[in-house]
C-alpha cells in the first residue's frame, strides 16, 4: 500500500552567526593608526634632517671621510692604463648645492663638499679609450655598476666626442673619468658627499678644509 502522507523532513538545526565584538575591531583599528602615525613621524623626521643636511659628523670624521675620498681617487689615477703622460695633484672641489642656504646649521657647525679632482694627459685619444675601457673592466670586476657617461656633443669643445663612465665604490663614493666639459681634459673626479660637522680652526690651518 502506498503512503501518500508527505514526509516529513527534518532540518538540521542552524548556528546563529557568533555576535561580533565591536571592542576587538575598534582595538585593531587603534592599532593600525598608532602604526602609521609613528611610521609618519619616523619620515618627517628623516625628510627634515635630509633638508637640514643629514647628521653632525665630528671633525675628525670628515677630515677622515676626506681621505677616504682621496684615496679612492688617487687609486683610480695611479690604476689606469695606458698610464697619462702626465697627472695633476688633486683638487679641492665646491658645490654650490653644500651650502646652509636655510641656516639650519647651529654655531660650530659647517659643511663641506669631500670632493677632489685630479686633471691628466694622455699620449693620444686613443690611449684614453682604452684607459676608460680598462677601467670598465676593472670596476666590474669589483662588482660595482658602471654608468657611461655620453661623449659631449656641442662643438667647440675639445672633449667632444670622448666618453666617460662613472661608478660608486663599497665606500660610496662617486668615482668617474670623464673630461672636463670646458677644458676637455680627462679628469679622475671622487666625490664623497656633502658633509655637515664641526667646524675646527686647527684642521682649517692645516689645509683640511
């Protein structure tokens, strides 16, 4: 005989959904703005002491940054080949950029560009091809990463048409053989950065600065 009552179906019983805590998401929320106000203040106190010129370096830390520069750009002189014919002593170099322009600099405090530069002739254009070119090779070998820098292309230079390349060394500092756009002398140039520190007058009559 067939049952013709509809069955019955039981369902299974359903889960109310968990009831939300409001304090958890308001203490995350807290959270994630006390992170990004820190992180705010961590960048505006790095981008002022990038404006102001960067940290206070001690006297003697400059003067050793100095030599550290010149070092490195002697290096690059002495390790060319075909060797110049000729090579000059360095040179003292300013930018107009390693200034206190806003007189963020309290007393005793100065800035100074660690840069040199040393002007070179070699036997012929030729030769200083192949210096650049060695000097590539030399720098690769290093691991540093090497930049060419354009021949200059506006007449009337005697430059014109000769490359360049430039690097920065494990030291930071910027190293190139390029020459001169006025002159067209090859020129070493090392550069280890502007630097804000204490101003000390015995340092000054020694010539350091």
């Amino acid at each position: 005989m067939i049952d013709l009552m509809p069955a019955t179906t039981t369902s299974a019983p359903t889960t109310a959904p968990a009831p939300r805590r409001p304090f958890l998401y308001g203490y995350r929320a807290m959270t994630l703005i006390s992170a990004s106000l820190v992180g705010l203040l961590a960048w505006g106190a790095a981008a002022c002491q990038s404006m102001e010129g960067g940290p206070v370096s001690s006297a003697a830390e400059y003067a050793e940054r100095a030599a550290e520069t010149r070092r490195a750009g002697d290096q690059t002189l002495n390790g060319l080949a075909p060797a110049p014919v000729q090579k000059g002593i360095a040179e003292k170099q300013a930018s107009t950029s390693c200034v206190d322009d806003f007189g963020f600099d309290d007393a005793g405090v100065t800035r100074d560009e660690a840069a040199y530069e040393w002007r070179m002739d070699f036997a012929s254009g030729g030769d200083y091809r192949s210096a650049v070119d060695r000097l590539r090779a030399t720098w690769t070998d290093r691991g540093l990463k090497v930049t060419d820098v354009a021949a200059q292309q506006p007449t009337g230079h005697s430059g014109a048409g000769l490359p360049g390349i430039t690097t920065t060394d494990e030291h930071g500092v910027e190293l190139s053989l390029v020459p001169d756009y006025y002159s067209g002398e090859p020129v070493v140039r090392a550069d280890g950065g502007c630097v804000r520190h204490e101003y000390d007058p015995a340092y000054e009559e020694e010539g350091g600065y």
